[in-house]
C-alpha cells in the first residue's frame, strides 16, 4: 500500500538539509522537483609529449622560477609559438 508523500520542507541550512536527505529517500519525492539546467566547459584537447632529462629538468625549473605549474607554462610556451604569424 501506497502511503502518501509529505511535501519537501523548507530548510534554514545546508545541515538541516544533509540532516534529512541522509534519513529520507529522494526517490519518493522526485514528482515534487524538477530538472536542473547544467552545462559544461567545452573539454581541453591533451597532448603527450616526450622530453629528454635536460628539458624536463629545465622546464620545472622555469616553472618554479616564475611561480607556476609547469603544465601552466608549457601552455603559455605552446600558445606563444602557434601566435606567432
């Protein structure tokens, strides 16, 4: 037997709302929602490229040099050269 769903209630704050959903099943309050619109970023195209020692060496070495991840400064590199033109 079917027993009848309470509404959603209303919650002062994101505890109070874990509080619940940790005791209470979401599928039996799934008619009282609706889909959320999401979107996401275009993904990044990944490259792998093999580097000798000497480079890989030099390269992190730039990369703490100016303070940033070394995959943010090969990114940097690449994008200078393929603007030049």
């Amino acid at each position: 037997m079917n027993k009848k769903n309470s509404k959603i209630p209303a919650f002062k704050d994101d505890a109070e709302a874990a509080e619940f959903w940790n005791t209470h099943d979401s599928t039996k309050y799934l008619s009282q929602t609706k889909p959320a619109r999401m979107s996401f970023p275009k993904p990044k195209h990944k490259v792998v490229i093999d580097l000798g020692d000497r480079q890989w060496h030099r390269l992190i070495r730039l990369a703490c040099i100016r303070r940033i991840p070394y995959a943010n400064l090969l990114e940097r590199m690449v994008s200078e050269k393929l603007s030049v033109n």
